[in-house]
C-alpha cells in the first residue's frame, strides 16, 4: 500500500516533519511512503529576492508536486502545514480544493488520513490549524486518525504535538530544530496511520 505524505513548507520545518513521519510509515511493513510537494502561491521574484525563502525552496527541489493519480492510488494520506493566522496555509488548501473530481466520485471516502502542523509559537495555533483542517477532510471522505497518549512524548514534550497531530515550534526566526518529543510524535502518526490504512483497506 501506498502512503501518500503531501505538504507545504515554505522554510523546510513542515519537509522535516513530513521526512519524520516517513521514518514511521516505513515501520509498517508492506506500506510504501511518498513524498509529495504542492506548488508554492509566493511569487518567484519574491523568493529571489530571499535569502531565507531560497533555503527553504531549494531544500526540497527533487521533491516532486502531488498528482491526482498520488491521491487516488493511496490507501492513507498525510497533510502537512505550517499555520498561517491560526490555520492551514492557503497553499495546501489551494491543493485541497483542487481535489473536486476525486470529491464528486467518492474517490476518497474510507481513507485513513493524519495531519501535522509547524507553528512559529507555542500557542500560535497547532491544534486550531490541525481542528479546522479537519473539516474538508471530513467532506472528503477521510477516516481521520490522531495520536492516542500511549505515545509517552504526548505527556513530555516541551515544544510541539497533541493527540490531535504531530506538531513543531520552529520559533521566531523558523530555525528551531524538531526536539526528540516532536520527532517521536511524527513517528506516531507515519506508523499509525499506515496501521489504519492497510486495515482499511483490507
Ligand atoms: C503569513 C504567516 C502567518 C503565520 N501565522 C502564524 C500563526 O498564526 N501562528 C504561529 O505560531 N506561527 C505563524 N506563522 C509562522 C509559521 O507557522 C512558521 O514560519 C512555520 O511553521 C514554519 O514552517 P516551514 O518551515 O515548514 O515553512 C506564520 C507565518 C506566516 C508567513
């Protein structure tokens, strides 16, 4: 079964993550993980013009943007985000909404599907970004799957992560590095909802 990891990042941390959540997919044997990129809204002249914007785009050039064949051929589907104001970036939402053919034909329906999210600040909207996501996943017809407490880095962690999803505090400047309680809480989910997947599908 095919694992599709789709995301969004502008300075790397949600790649990072979504690398991280890989690593547990890859736990579940007889589940593949793909790795997947949208396309980015922010002009190319703005990027140029960014030192800080080029290292995030380069960091991720040989990753490939998702088709709709990546959709339809996954049995579970992550999403990941850094927040924007509280919620999911317009890049993967401009995804999101490009999904209307597979939505019409029930493409979707019964997949298990898990989302993480990067945050600048501790309180800046993890759980808001991870909730409203949610929502047109639910349309979608997803099987939403979260991280239950038995993953003991959910009681620990200083930075990122609640049942809800994976989460990262990339901090002001987007340089903090993923700690080892965000890192375990990725892992969580790639394997979890890899498990539910290829249950699903069986
Ligand atoms: C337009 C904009 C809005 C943002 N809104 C929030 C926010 O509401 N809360 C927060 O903690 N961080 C916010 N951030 C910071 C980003 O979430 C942070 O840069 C991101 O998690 C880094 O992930 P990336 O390296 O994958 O791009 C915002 C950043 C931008 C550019």
């Amino acid at each position: 079964m095919k694992a599709l990891i789709v995301y969004y990042s502008t300075y790397g941390n949600v790649y990072q993550m979504a690398n991280l959540v890989a690593e547990g997919v890859r736990q579940v044997p007889g589940v593949e993980p793909v790795l997947r990129r949208v396309r980015d809204l922010v002009p190319d002249s703005v990027i140029e013009s960014r030192e800080d914007l080029k290292r995030g785009r380069d960091m991720q050039k040989d990753v490939p943007f998702v088709t709709k064949d990546d959709f339809r051929q996954a049995g579970a589907i992550f999403f990941g985000t850094p927040t924007r104001f509280g919620n999911v970036s317009a890049q993967l939402k401009n995804q999101i909404d490009q999904l209307t053919e597979l939505w019409l034909k029930g493409e979707l329906e019964g997949k298990a599907a898990g989302i993480f999210v990067s945050t600048g600040s501790l309180h800046g909207g993890q759980e808001t970004t991870i909730l409203t996501l949610m929502v047109p996943l639910i349309h979608l017809g997803f099987i939403l799957v979260g991280v239950p407490y038995s993953t003991q880095a959910l009681f620990t962690t200083k930075g990122g992560g609640s049942p809800y999803g994976p989460g990262h505090v990339a901090g002001p400047d987007g340089q903090r590095a993923i700690d080892d309680d965000e890192k375990a809480i990725c892992i969580a989910l790639g394997k979890r909802v890899a498990e539910v997947g290829l249950k699903l599908q069986r």
